[in-house]
C-alpha cells in the first residue's frame, strides 16, 4: 500500500471475522471494454478518448448525489475508476514514480501506483485544472495504511477518489473527512466489482469508516499536494506527520 509495504499485515488483517458487505457496488463485471484496456496500455493519452466515449454512462451511474459537481472533479473520479478497472491489486510493480508505460503494463498494483496512475491521467486528461489535488497517505485506524486522493474545488466542491477500491465520493473534503464526521453514502459512489479479491477487507473498511466518521488527523502519514511532491517519496522520518 503506502511507504511500509503492507501486504502481509492486510491479509492478517483478512483472516479476523469476516465484515457484512457495506455497500452495493457496481455489478461485478470491468466497467471498461478489453479495447480500452488495451489502447491504454499503449498510449496513456488514449485517456482522452475514453473519457469522451464513457463519460456520459459515467455521470449517470453516479447518479443524482453528484449532479452539482464540476467537471474537473468527474475527470478525476473518471481517472480514479480508469485505474481502478485496468488493473488488480496486489504485490505492486516497483514504487509510484515507475515510468508511466511500465506502471500500465504491471500484473498489479499497490494503492501508491493506483494513486500515481489516476493523478498522471488525470494530468493528461485534464492539463489545466481548476481543482486542488493531493495525494493523501493513512496509517493506523480502521483502514490501516492506505492512499487516498483529495480534491478541492474554489467553489467549496470536494472529491474522495479512492482508485485502489474502486469508490468516488463528492460533498466532504478533507478537513470534514479527517476530523471523524460521517459521510451520508448519498454522495458516495461504488463501483468495486472484484469481490473476494484482496481488498475486498480494505473496501469493506472504507465504506465503514467513511459512513460512521472514523479517521482521524492522527492517522496522517503524508499529505502531497504535486504528483512531483508525491513520486518524491522523501523518507518517512522526514515527513513531520503523526505517522510518519
């Protein structure tokens, strides 16, 4: 997952009494056609293409929650769900600064290349932005170690994307999220389709977490407002964090 490799403790964490299912996710299928899978791996510009013919499906399965949001927040959930679909989760391909074709062409990945991945498209899709991103990192708490992205919006919109999992959120940003304020699920969206897989625990977490209001500042371990930032990756005993 994040700086401190933590495959190992999710599976311990795996084997505790198993949680109800949280949600109701999309139906258990990739959201995306072999093809632009393919033309992504290719060419990461191909980014472009896809979102003009799957943007539209995309707001609509979002649903009536986020009809308000701006449309550089729906281009990066777009991206988060991009990244999300092309790959599954697991022992990661290399750190998130691996080069971009190599990054799309792993067996699979971990939540810092989940992260990478939508930033970079979202760079791609989207080269003059109007909202704030950060990358944020999590350790310790119900959702254990955990990256997530952050955006903002000078209109006072906020965006969860979470790409490891599958989930967009709109409504709460980071201040309310990490101050322990529950998130109604009105403004969440899930779109994880691969039950039983590896996260399956860690979606489960999330979902819970944000509904009841469980994370906490203490539980910051790093917070990157640039992908330069963010590749970066500056030693944890560097970083002036509750967790680090």
């Amino acid at each position: 997952m994040t700086r401190r490799g933590v495959i190992a403790s999710l599976v311990a964490m795996q084997s505790a009494p198993a949680l109800a299912r949280l949600s109701d996710p999309m139906p258990r299928m990739s959201y995306f056609p072999a093809d632009a899978h393919a033309a992504l791996r290719s060419n990461p510009a191909a980014i472009i293409s896809i979102y003009n013919a799957h943007r539209d499906r995309f707001v609509a399965d979002l649903g009536a929650g986020f009809a308000k949001e701006v449309e550089d927040h729906v281009k990066l959930g777009f991206c988060g769900l991009v990244a999300y679909d092309l790959t599954p989760y697991g022992p990661h391909g290399g750190n998130a600064a691996v080069p971009v074709p190599s990054l799309y062409n792993v067996a699979s990945m971990d939540c810092d290349n989940y992260a990478a991945v939508t930033w970079r498209l979202f760079n791609i899709l989207c080269p003059a932005s109007s909202v704030s991103v950060a990358a944020v990192g999590w350790d310790g708490g119900p959702i254990g170690n955990h990256a997530q992205i952050f955006s903002s919006h000078p209109s006072g919109t906020a965006w969860l994307v979470d790409p490891t999992i599958g989930v967009v959120q709109c409504e709460y940003d980071f201040d309310w999220i990490a101050s322990g304020r529950p998130t109604p699920e009105g403004h969440r969206k899930d779109f994880y389709w691969r039950a039983g897989d590896a996260v399956q625990w860690l979606h489960d977490r999330v979902i819970e977490a944000l509904d009841k209001g469980e994370y906490r500042p203490s539980q910051l371990l790093y917070y990157a407002t640039t992908i330069d930032k963010f590749l970066d990756a500056a030693p944890m005993g560097k970083w002036m964090t509750p967790r680090a």
